[in-house]
C-alpha cells in the first residue's frame, strides 16, 4: 500500500467532509419534503378524494343493510 503525503491525507478529508455536507443536505430537504403533511394532502388530493368517496359509499351501503334487516326482523 503506498503512503500518502500529509497534504493528500488533508485534501482526501477535506473531499470527505465536503461529499458529507452534500449528503445531510439532501437527506434534510428529503425529510423536509416527506414530513410535510400539507404538501402531501396537496400531491395526493385525488387519490384522498376517491378514498373518502369510497368509504361513503361503504358505510351508506352498511346502513342500508342495517335498515332492511330491522324491517323483516
């Protein structure tokens, strides 16, 4: 293995810390993008919207059945 000089040794760290910095600062705005709950409610609106249109029409569904078998019972 060839030795390297101090300088190498300090400008491969230097290298390092930099990629390093780059990465927290995407990682932070990913975590930023994903944790933010209005931006979600916005991106997914329409996939919300038929998820509640279809949880209404199953618990109208649910009540309907309810209602006919009090009246033959």
């Amino acid at each position: 293995m060839a030795q390297r000089s101090p300088t190498e040794i300090r400008s491969s760290i230097e290298a390092n810390r930099h990629e390093l910095a780059v990465s927290v600062a995407r990682l932070r705005g990913e975590v930023e993008r994903i944790s933010d709950w209005r931006g979600q409610l916005e991106r997914h609106r329409s996939e919300l919207t038929m998820g509640a249109a279809a949880v209404g029409v199953l618990l109208a569904t649910s009540m309907l059945r309810r209602r006919r078998r009090r009246r033959r019972g």
